[in-house]
C-alpha cells in the first residue's frame, strides 16, 4: 500500500502517519518525492483497510499496490531512482577526483575491469587504462564465486586492498562482490559498491545483511530467475532499508549452445517500465566470449539500460578466470568509441 501525503503536507504530519502505520504492525518507508511525500507501507500478510489511513491529516491518497514487490516499483516512486557513487565516500575516505558517478541519470555508465584481481601490478595497470580510457567505475572479484573448488578463488582481503589503492590512484569509484555475511565490514571498507551475485541472488541472509548496509548495492539476477524473483531480492535489501539498488541483467540460462547464457534484453526495457531503479547489463558474463561482447553492449544501451560493466584484461590470455570473455583495451576503447556516437541517438550522453 501507498500513502500519498499532500503537496503541503508537514514533517509533522508525515511523521504522524508513519506513527500511525507502526501502530498498526506495519513497516512505514517515507519516499521523498520531487513534490511530494509518499509512504510505503509493507509488512501486511493481508490487506490491510485503506480507510485505516485515508482520514489522517495530510493524506490525500491511498493506493494499493498489487504487485508482490513493493519499494522497487514504479507505482511507490514514479521518478527515476539515481545512484550517486563517489570513490572513498562510503569509507569516508574521499578520493581527489573520485567522481560522483551517477547510475540511472542521463548518463551512461561504464563499469570496467578484471573478472579477478590477479595481481597488484595486473590490477593497477589495467586501472589506469580504463579510466584513460573513458571507464567510470573499476570492477574486479576479490572473492570469486568459482564453479570448481579447484579454480582460482581470489585474493581476498589481499585482493579488496589493491582495489582501495587502484581507486586512491585513479579516482575511480570500485565494485566488487560480496559471498558471505562475515566479510561485509572488510568490503565496506575498501569498496564502494556491493555486488551481489548471480549465484548468490536468493541468498537472503547475503542480501539482508547488504541491506543494512550503507553502500549501494549492485544486485546481478539469478541465471535461472525471473523477474518476479529478480525484484522481490531487490525488495529484500530496501525493505532492510538500503534504497541504493542498482539491477544487472548478466543473462540467462536457455538452450544456446554458442554462448555461455543467454543475455536477457527483453527484461530491460521491462525493468524499466515496472521499477525505478538504475538497470545495467553485463554482456560479458552472458556472451562468454569476447567477440560477442561489443555488439551486446551497443544492444543493451539501445534497449535502455542506464550503463554496462565489461570485463577487461591487458593480457587475456594470461587471465586467471573468465578469459575468452575477457576485452583487450583495444577492445575496450573501440567499445567506448560505439557508445559515444550511440548515446546521443538515445537522448543521453557517455558520461566524462
Ligand atoms: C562477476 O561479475 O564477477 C560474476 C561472477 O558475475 P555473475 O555473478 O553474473 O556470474
Ligand atoms: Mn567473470
């Protein structure tokens, strides 16, 4: 359910119906809007009375919100959310030059960087490459969810400070992925964004916990989840409070046998349409290979998605993981070359 408060309405008064809400067992979420309040109500196991809030000072409507997911939809918050990412800012230790980034503006984002942080020379390098070249946020895996036990499994907490210190000297704001409830305060202190991945989409103590946390989270959908799914996860770090969700399509599993998912455009325009929060694709983890890479990332820009993140390597061939998705910065930079000439097409702008 929705509670709009007036355009007049007091703090006072929003607050009193926020009062009147927990009287009634439930969970008040107050969305400030351009000009207006609204009051996200969840926590009812049924429906609850409209009437129960429509008389309150202040209030001009109630709606009810049908839908199972509810602080992720459009219809609690029509505008567009905006994400403002500053590297350091979440360790309050601001970086010179270190942004804001702003995911799910007129801007287009580029998140760029290793499947794995390999290496301290590996991950410094091809940092200062990519913000030369145009990238807006690093990424890079400390902690790898590898299919095999035997596989490289990341550097850790090793690999989180030679994200820290790529982000020191480059400016750049970093995401990398969370596995386990435990290392929440070891990423929060190196990282700026939370990712949260495919695998891990429907572990909701994971997601829960990154709920509570103050960073944004970068929420990857489920290989075998659909939409439903996909936001009801998204619904379990807001309704923790944490309102900086950020939903990356990374493809799904279907019959394809020349790619290694099957990259999900469709779900774009869709996610646009119900949710309010910034959409970005990943078209290397869903192409598999690097080839494929490029023209799905000027794909998921003209389907509407708010940015991509792209794995990037200087040596590929030498990557620890994920190499045959991997772009060179030749790559890297003929992608940004596309995306320039593309955006203004789309009435929006490559961000500097
Ligand atoms: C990643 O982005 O590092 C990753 C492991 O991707 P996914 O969770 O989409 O497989
Ligand atoms: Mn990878």
């Amino acid at each position: 359910m929705l509670i709009v408060m007036r355009t007049d309405a007091t703090a006072e008064e929003v607050d009193s119906v926020c009062r009147a809400v927990r009287e009634a067992k439930l969970t008040p979420h107050p969305i400030p809007g351009k000009s207006r309040t609204a009051i996200g109500v969840t926590g009812n196991l049924a429906p609850v009375d409209p009437g129960a809030f429509a008389g309150l000072p202040g209030v001009i409507e109630v709606i009810r919100v049908t839908r199972p997911f509810k602080l992720t939809n459009r219809e609690m918050k029509p505008e567009d959310t905006i994400v403002h990412v500053r590297a350091g800012h979440c360790s309050n230790k601001p970086v010179a030059g270190g942004g804001p980034v702003d995911i799910g503006g007129p801007e287009i984002v580029v998140i760029a960087g290793p499947c794995s942080v390999e290496s301290h020379e590996q991950t410094i390098g091809v940092a200062a490459e990519l913000k030369r070249l145009g990238a807006h946020i690093l990424r890079g895996g400390a902690f790898k969810p590898r299919t095999s036990p035997y596989a490289f499994q990341g550097l850790g907490a090793e690999g989180l400070k030679i994200l820290a210190e790529a982000s020191t000297q480059t400016g750049l704001p970093i995401v990398s992925e969370l596995m386990a409830t435990d290392d929440t305060q070891l990423i929060e202190q190196h990282v700026d964004i939370i990712q949260i991945g495919a695998r891990n989409m429907q572990n909701y103590a994971l997601l829960k916990r990154a709920g509570r946390s103050k960073h944004p989270v970068f929420l990857k959908r489920g290989m075998s989840s659909t939409l439903e799914e996909f936001l009801l996860a998204a619904e379990y770090v807001m309704s923790e409070g944490n309102r900086n969700v950020i939903l990356c399509e990374r493809g799904i599993r279907a019959f394809s046998d020349y790619s290694r998912f099957t990259l999900d455009l469709s779900i774009v325009p869709e996610l646009k349409r119900i949710t309010h929060l910034p959409v970005i694709v990943d078209p290397s983890h869903a192409a598999g290979k690097r080839d494929l890479v490029i023209p799905l990332a000027r794909a998921a820009i003209a389907a509407g998605a708010d940015g991509v993140m792209v794995e990037v390597h200087t040596n590929p061939k030498k990557a620890l993981s994920d190499a045959a998705q991997a772009l060179t910065l030749d790559m890297f930079a003929a992608m940004m070359d596309d995306l320039r000439l593309l955006a203004p097409a789309l009435h929006r702008r490559l961000g500097s």
